[in-house]
C-alpha cells in the first residue's frame, strides 16, 4: 500500500480484489469435478478473498474511529 493511497482508494481496490476472486472461485464451484490443480485454486482464492476482506474490514473500522473523534 503506497503513503499516498487514501483509505476509500484502499479499500476500493481491495474490493475489486475480492469480487474478482469471487467471481473466479463461483465458476470453479459450478463445476462438477475440479482437477487437483483447480482444487489447490480453489484453496488458494478462499484465502486471498480472506486476505482482501480483511483489509476492506479493518479500513472500515479506522474510518469509522476517524468520523467519531
């Protein structure tokens, strides 16, 4: 995250982030076998989807703090 990012552009960038890995992992899921390779994806984008998550949550909580001082 560079200095110069504000929080709405953090958290708007980790929100694209999480909607395209969702996106990707809802396709993976129609199937009706995944390969050990789109197995070991699928593990991969559920945690990258946390990571992104996170982030969207912890920027709306100091956001939050900042509107109440």
């Amino acid at each position: 995250m560079e200095q110069s990012e504000s929080k709405e552009d953090i958290y708007n960038r980790a929100k694209i982030q999480h909607a395209t890995l969702d996106r990707r992992l809802l396709m993976l899921m129609k199937k009706h076998y995944l390969t050990d390779d789109e197995e070991m994806e699928v593990k991969v984008l559920k945690k990258k989807k946390l990571y992104f998550k996170d982030i969207m949550e912890r920027v709306g909580k100091e956001s939050r703090k900042g509107d109440k001082v």
